[in-house]
C-alpha cells in the first residue's frame, strides 16, 4: 500500500509517515524543503523504514504535479493521501490583510485542493483510494482571532463532504480527521497578522485573554501519535466514518457543539474564553 503525506517535515505528518510506514505502508514523506528532513531520515535511518521523500509545496502547481508523477512512476499507485500541511493565523478579523487572508486559504484549502486534483485520476483508474483532510475541532466551532484558520478549515469539511458522495463511485474513501489540541510546534509556528502585532490595536485587550486559554490548553494537547493512529484505524476501515475527533477536549467539544442549542453553546464557551 502507497501512502502519500504533505507536511511531514514536522509535527502530525511526520507522526503519520513514521507510524504507517512501521505497519507496512510504503510512505511517501512530502514536504516544501527537504533540508527540514534530518529528524526523519535519522528515523527512516535508524529503524530502515520504507519511506521515501519529496520536495512538494502545496501551493505550487508544478511541484505538485512533479512530486505526483514522480510517485506513480515509481510506485504505479497510490492509495492514500493525507492532506496535513497548514499553519495558523492569528489576529482579529478585521485586521488581517485581505492579502493575508488569502495566504491562509492557499496552503490550508487550496493547498489540499491541488494536491486531490493531482492524485484522482491515479484513485479513480485503480478505482480505489482514501484521502485523509486534516481539518481540526475549529473546522467545526470557533473562538476569536483565528478568524482565517477557522474560515479554512470550515472549507475543508465541506469540500470533504462533497468529495465524499463525488468519490463513491469509485471506491474512494474521504474522512476529516478533526484533532483538538496536538503537542506539535503548530502553535510556535503560527503567523500573528501583521496588524495585530501593534501595541494600538483595539483587540489587545481580549487577545490576551483568549491567549491565556490557549496556553492552559497546549499543556492538556495529546501527543501527535494520537493522530497517526486515527488515520490508521480510519484508512484500514472498510467503511470509514466521514469524521474523528482526536483528543479529549475534541471528543468534548464537537458533541456539546452539535447537541446544545447554539445560544447556550455560545454562552459556556463565552465564558469560558473570559468575554
Ligand atoms: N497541532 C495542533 O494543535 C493541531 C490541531 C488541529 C489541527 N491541526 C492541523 O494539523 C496539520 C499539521 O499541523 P502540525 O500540528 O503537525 O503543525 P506543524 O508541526 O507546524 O506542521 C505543519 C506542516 O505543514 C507544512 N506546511 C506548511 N505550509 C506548507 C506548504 N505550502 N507546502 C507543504 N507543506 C507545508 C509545514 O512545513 P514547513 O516545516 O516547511 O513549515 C509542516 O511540515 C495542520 O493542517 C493543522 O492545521 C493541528
């Protein structure tokens, strides 16, 4: 079985490409600069792991369409993609740049769009596959000051539901893979919109309240290997849910979403958030 993953240099695809390729995946590691590879080449090293690496930057066109050609040369398939690259973006709405705004959407939903596009026609004539969309609990709720993350991310799961029906023709599963908070670098590496980092800004205030909370949550994150495991149980189910909730605070969060009325959800997570 070929897997392919965008954003292994770090985090959930690294996770992901070391723990399918330990239970017999031939696992195509993909990230934009290869040069971030030294953990997992130290990994694919030390325990001769089938996993293979390729320069893919899911915003360019023709890096995708290389990496894509390169892997069915040699590998003749593939049978799952796991559509993880993303970072966050924070500041208040109305502060980030439309420009900024735009960037988010290009790697998060664009990003995973160009990637699928790629690696259908190979899934639709071995009329089999599984595409994994990394979204997250904020694919399906949202908090202040993500405004783009949480945009992208709403997306994604729709895309996902709509490929889903697309797909079933040809045997091709599609599943969300919605983690709360994971122990990666994810938050070190989110970008603060370029407004948003002004002493001025009329946010400042309930920024830092909001940050607070984030940081009381990263200490309760779970390990990134949760997540390999979801996408394991998911691409070996015969018939995948459309949607995982990995980590405690997901698995809290997304049924009081879907089951409270949307004012009393609104009031609890208002509160809890100190607005
Ligand atoms: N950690 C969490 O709490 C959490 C929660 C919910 C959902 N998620 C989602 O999980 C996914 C992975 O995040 P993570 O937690 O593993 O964070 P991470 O360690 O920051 O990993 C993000 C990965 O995405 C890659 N990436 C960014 N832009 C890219 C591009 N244009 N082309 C190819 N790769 C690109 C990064 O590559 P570089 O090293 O080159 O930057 C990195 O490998 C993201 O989609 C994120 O939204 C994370």
């Amino acid at each position: 079985m070929i897997a392919l993953i965008t954003g292994s240099s770090s985090g959930i695809g690294l996770e992901t490409s070391v723990y399918l390729a330990r239970r017999g995946y031939t696992v195509w590691a993909t990230m934009r600069n290869l040069e971030k590879a030294v953990e997992l080449r130290k990994i694919i090293e030390s325990e001769r792991l089938p996993i293979e690496l390729a320069q893919l930057d899911v915003c360019n066109d023709s890096s995708v369409k290389v990496a894509i050609t390169q892997i069915v040369q040699k590998s003749g398939r593939i049978d799952v993609l796991v559509n993880n690259a993303g970072y966050g973006l924070r500041g208040a709405s109305e502060e980030v740049s439309l420009d900024e705004w735009k960037a988010q959407f290009e790697t998060n939903f664009f990003g995973a769009i160009r990637v699928t596009q790629a690696v259908l026609p190979q899934m639709r004539a071995q009329r089999s596959g599984a595409i994994v969309n990394i979204s997250s609990v904020l694919g399906r709720m949202a908090i202040p000051f993500s405004g783009p993350y949480i945009a992208s991310k709403f997306a994604l799961e729709g895309l996902t539901e709509t490929l889903r029906y697309e797909l079933a023709p040809w045997n091709i599963k599609v599943v969300l893979i919605e983690p709360g908070f994971i122990a990666t670098n994810f938050q070190q590496n989110a970008q603060l919109a370029q407004a948003a980092q002004s002493q001025d800004s009329p946010y400042a205030l309930f920024k830092q309240a909001s940050g607070r909370r984030v940081q009381r949550n990263i200490y309760r994150a779970a390990p990134p290997e949760r997540v390999a495991e979801t996408i394991y149980r998911a691409i070996t189910h015969p018939h995948p849910k459309l949607r995982y909730a990995v980590g405690r605070d997901a698995r809290l969060a997304l049924p009081l979403r879907r089951f409270l009325p949307e004012g009393l959800f609104e009031r609890i997570l208002k509160k809890q958030l100190g607005l």
